[in-house]
C-alpha cells in the first residue's frame, strides 16, 4: 500500500507542476524577436490574441500548439481567417493545418527538448502554416 501512496503523491505532484507551469506560461507568455501574436476568432466574431513562438521552415511560417490549452488551434482550425502581428505588422493569414511529410519536417526542424516536454505534460504537438491573404 506504501507504494501505491507514493506512487499517487508523485503523480499529483507532477500533475500540479505542469499546470503550474502551462498557467504561468500562457499569463506570462514573453513577447520577443521569435514570436508573434496570432488573432483568431470565435463563431460570433470576437477576437482573440495569443502570443505564440513563430518558426520558420521552407520559406513559410508557421505556429505550433504545444501546450494542453490550446483554445487558439481549435478556433483557426473552425475559422482558418486569422491575423498575425509579426514584427509589429498585423496582416492577414490563413491558418492551414499542417500534416504528413510537411509535419515531419517542421518538427524536426523545431524539436523540443526533453526537459521542456517534462514540464509540459507530453502534449501532442500540431502546425498550423499561416499564408498570406
């Protein structure tokens, strides 16, 4: 039974460090050189901002959800007319979900380390490629 407590303890412990971490991440999420804040939208219209790391691959640039709250990919997948504000720009974009070789390649290009998907909880990671309008 000893086992199984201390087995129970340290899967709530790592439980509460992820949230932990996701909550300060997307309140303190820093705006920089490497990000952009991404504009989507809700089926009534209103808009909403997210900073998010931008990556470049093969001359396109794209975003990944790589966080469990994830409430931004769900929109641009629903209503793929998003906006980008990239180097204090704000243009037009649609957000294209990104799968087979094109994923790939983007993920190897923009690995995570270990350390960083600890901290995260192992989430799924998905691409978006935002093109201009």
């Amino acid at each position: 039974m000893t086992v199984l407590k201390i087995t129970a303890i340290a899967v709530l412990v790592y439980v509460a460090i992820v949230a932990t971490f996701e909550s300060l991440l997307g309140f303190m999420q820093p705006a920089g050189g490497s990000t952009l804040v991404i504009t989507t939208f809700d089926k009534d219209g209103t808009p909403h901002d997210r900073v998010v790391s931008r990556l470049e691959s093969d001359g396109h640039v794209y975003v990944a959800a790589n966080h469990w709250p994830r409430a931004w990919y769900r929109r641009a997948l629903q209503n793929p007319e998003v906006q980008a504000t990239i180097d204090g720009q704000k243009r037009d974009y649609r957000a294209v979900a990104v799968s087979g070789a094109e994923h790939d390649r983007v993920e190897s290009e923009h690995k995570h380390g270990l350390g960083f998907r600890i901290l995260t909880g192992f989430p799924p990671r998905y691409f978006v490629r935002l093109d201009p309008r």
